[in-house]
C-alpha cells in the first residue's frame, strides 16, 4: 500500500472528486466546517454517491481512531470487502493502518481537505491505485466529528 499528498489541482478534470469538492466547499462557507446535515445526497448525485467514504471520528483522549459509517457501492465493488461498521483497524494489518490514518488524521487535525493517490489493497492482493479526496465534517461548526471523502480509481477516471 501506498498513499502520496497532492494538490486539488492534479486531480483529472473529468473526476467526480470535482463534483465532490463544490458540494463540500458550498457548505464550507465563511471558514466555518460543514456539519454532515449540510451534505445533500441529492447534491453529490450518480457520479460521487456510489465512490463515497463516510468516516466516523472516534476519540480517546488523545489517539484518533475512525470506524466507517458508509463505503459507497462502487468502493466495495472495487476493492471487494465491505468495511461498513468497522474500525479502521479492522481487518488491516498495522502498517496499512498506519498509512491509512495519516490522510485521515490531517483532515481532523488540520480542519482542511486532504488529496492523495494511493494504491489502495484489494482482498486479492494486489494494489488498486484511485484519487482520494477526503473533507471535514463538524456538527457544531468546529470540531470535526466525521469525514466524507471519496476514493476513485485511476481507471474510471481517464
């Protein structure tokens, strides 16, 4: 597995993450976060729903941990488990963990959308390369209690 930091900007034109990216930043008005009520489904629409990665935030004290709420159908399909319910360290050993929680650490702790490729491990052991883009969600405006994001392969991009 592997996961590499990009700006916006290098994710294709034609991607749905685009799409993705205009809903969450309607929301994101005045620096305040958006809570995840202010993301309409209706609005991500056919091209984003089915790529979707819902993210709880789990707190203890200090350590972040995230148990997925939603992994659209498209994403089980692709990577051929269905992670909805579990934690992130559920199922992956400590490693891919660790690479995972590093893109979902930055958009807790940084209140900021993060991009990244990364090649991402299918349950046959081989590595699936998408674009992710991963947003902040809070309830109340500041402190992010979810994530919403997408992970989209290469493939179905070009």
């Amino acid at each position: 597995m592997w996961i590499k930091s990009i700006g916006f900007e290098e994710i294709p034109a034609q991607s749905p993450l685009h799409h993705l990216h205009t809903c969450w930043t309607k929301c994101a008005r005045d620096g305040r976060i958006p809570a995840r009520a202010e993301i309409d489904p209706v609005d991500l629409g056919a091209s984003v729903i089915p790529w979707i990665v819902l993210l709880d935030v789990l707190r203890s004290g200090e350590e972040l941990d995230y148990r997925y709420r939603l992994l659209g159908t498209a994403n089980v399909n692709l990577l051929g488990i269905d992670r909805t319910g579990e934690r992130l360290s559920d199922n992956l050993d400590a490693a891919d963990v660790a690479t995972i929680r590093t893109s979902f650490d930055d958009v807790v702790l940084t209140g900021k959308p993060v991009f990244t490729m990364a090649g991402l491990p299918h349950k046959r052991d081989f590595l699936v390369t998408v674009y992710r883009a991963f947003y902040p969600l809070a309830g109340h405006g500041v402190t992010v209690d979810m994530v919403i994001g997408a992970a989209i392969p290469e493939a179905v991009i070009r």
